[in-house]
C-alpha cells in the first residue's frame, strides 16, 4: 500500500531533508522509524529537499509497505521513535498513484528576519541588526515576481540540472513584533533560490543594492549575489500544496516575540 506521511522538523541539527550516506539527514532518521513500524517499507520519497539547518512545518512524503499487523496508531507509532525534533503530523494510506513530490502543486517558504537582539532567536529566525527600509524591500519583491530565468538567485544544483526559469508568485511581506515575514510561493524552487531572494531583499532594505537593478541582475552570475545568500536557521519550508487542497491564510511568525 502507498502511505502519505505529513511531518513537521527542526532541521538545526540536520543536513537537510535528503537522506545521506556520510551525513545525517531527516529523512535518515525517519527512515529508521519507518522500517520498525511497517518492517518492509521501501521508496521513501518528500516533496522537495531542504537545505542543511532549514526547517519544516510541513514536509509531504509517501512510500510504500504492507500495513502493520494489529490496529495501530501510525503518527503515534513512529513519533514514539522520533527524536524530539521531528514529528509526524498525520500518516495516513494514500490513493496508490500518490507521489509527494510529482503531484504538488505549490511550495510555500517563510523566512523570519529578527530586527532586534533576542535570546530566542539563534536557530529560529536570521538577526539583521541593521536598520532595513521596508518601502525598499517591498519594490525589490515587487520586482522579483513573475516569470523570470532566476539562475542568478540559486546555485546550481549538483545533482539534478533544471530549467532555471521559473514563475514566482507575489511575495507576501508582513510585520509581527520585531519579526519581518517573508512568504514565497511557486510550484517549485531552485536550490538555495529562497534564501538568495531574502538575501538580496535585505541588502535592498540595508542599502546596498536598488529594487531598481533587479532586471539587470538576472543576468549575472550566480557568484554575484552568492555573498548575501541569508542564513538557513530563519527558513521555513511552510506549506505543500495538493490539487484540492488551498492555503490562504496571512503570513504568521512562528517564533513569537513581543516588541
């Protein structure tokens, strides 16, 4: 049978989703619950990898097994088996064609930009102690979105070339506390791509660069702007969506801080 499993994690303490021979992965250890649980597990397969230190409030994979003996609570079966920073949400049997990864629709990341010092911060969300011009972040996001050739804001990825053209929704931009909210949203994302945008974003608020050359930066090297790539602990993989499925909800911090 095919099962959906829906997870959420701190990837602090990992090297991404992806499961690795020489490093520790999420999915190297979610793999491990798995199999002492459904014994014959195979193809475990997410929507889409995460990056060394990046988190996720909603990670999608499937696989395939035969369903355990006995009536069982599977979320609770694997979580007893999970460490404290990664936790089933929901595992359920899924229609025999499901794929996490092929039948997603969209992707939606939240990167959390802390404006002040915080003691809750490190890990959870990227500190910029410089004053950022929210009016110039906003034209920067506003110039990013649409359909671009983005090569310029990811790295090339080592595994698996791509096209690099890509449509970018609208970038949702919000304010909580001392917390700056960023959500992107695409069908799917270049390696790194999230975190270059951000980066670029921020050095639009510092300063340095002008919503104005984001046309013409496009066509740079990747090398250009790899510098201000930001930082994976304020990266959030926030959402999978599934045909039937809609999100729709404002953009809401998940570290939360008083002002």
């Amino acid at each position: 049978m095919r099962y959906r499993i829906d997870l959420e994690y701190r990837g602090t303490a990992y090297r991404g989703w992806q499961a690795q021979k020489n490093a520790l992965g999420v999915a190297n250890v979610l793999q491990t619950a798995i199999w002492r649980v459904f014994k014959d597990a195979k193809d475990l397969t997410g929507a889409g990898r995460t990056d060394a230190g990046v988190h996720a409030l909603q990670q999608v994979a499937h696989l395939e097994a035969s369903p355990p003996p006995g009536k069982r609570d599977l979320r609770l079966s694997l979580n007893d088996l999970l460490p404290t920073d990664i936790a089933v949400t929901r595992c359920s049997e899924a229609k025999a064609d499901f794929n996490a990864r092929f039948d997603a629709r969209e992707r939606v990341y939240l990167y959390q930009i802390l404006r002040r010092r915080s003691a809750f911060g490190p890990g959870n969300a990227w500190w910029v102690k410089d004053r950022l011009n929210l009016a110039d972040i906003r034209a920067a996001a506003k110039a990013l979105e649409g359909t671009h050739d983005f090569a310029a804001y990811s790295d090339k990825d080592p595994e698996k070339p791509k096209s690099t053209i890509l449509k970018l929704s609208p970038i949702e931009i919000a304010e909580e506390g001392p917390l700056l909210l960023l959500r992107f949203r695409s069908q799917h994302f270049l390696w790194k791509m999230v975190r270059r945008l951000t980066g670029y974003m921020v050095e639009c608020g510092r300063g340095r660069y002008k919503a104005s050359q984001t046309d013409s930066l496009f066509g740079q090297p990747s090398s250009v702007l790899a510098p201000y790539t930001a930082p994976p602990e304020g990266l959030y993989l926030e959402r999978v969506i599934y045909p039937g499925e809609t999100y729709d909800l404002a953009p809401k911090a998940v570290l939360s801080l008083p002002r």
